[in-house]
C-alpha cells in the first residue's frame, strides 16, 4: 500500500465519476525518478542543471551500450 499524495486525492472524485474505480491511481513510479535527477546533479555548480543532467545521462547511456556490446 503506497501514500498517495494529498492534492492527487483531491482530484479523485472526479476521476471516479469520470472513469468509474481509481483502480492502480498511482504517483509514486514516476516521482521516485526525481531522486535519479536530483542524484544526477551532485557534481553540479547548480547553473545549468539540465545540461549537467543531460551529460550524465548520455555518459551513462554511453557505458550501457558499451558494457553490453552495442546492444
């Protein structure tokens, strides 16, 4: 059972009239990525962090494609 957020619960009546059951409603996946950005940015100056990010990223895609042999 995950916590949803309280401002999502106030939406929740209308998805239900709506859609019908808040059957899987769930948040929690997508902002649990916000901790891969934020971990991302550590060797930042904090003046550019979507650029600092973006080459993290593609270092790493770099890596994976390397380390499984271009797949």
């Amino acid at each position: 059972l995950t916590k949803s957020k309280f401002h999502f619960l106030l939406h929740i009546p209308a998805y239900i009239r709506r859609f019908g059951p808040p059957i899987l409603f769930s948040t929690e996946c997508f902002e649990s990525f916000n901790h891969v950005f934020r971990l991302s940015c550590v060797h930042s100056n904090h003046q550019a962090l979507s650029h600092d990010s973006c080459n993290v990223f593609a270092y790493n895609d770099i890596l994976k494609h390397i380390a499984t042999g271009g797949f």
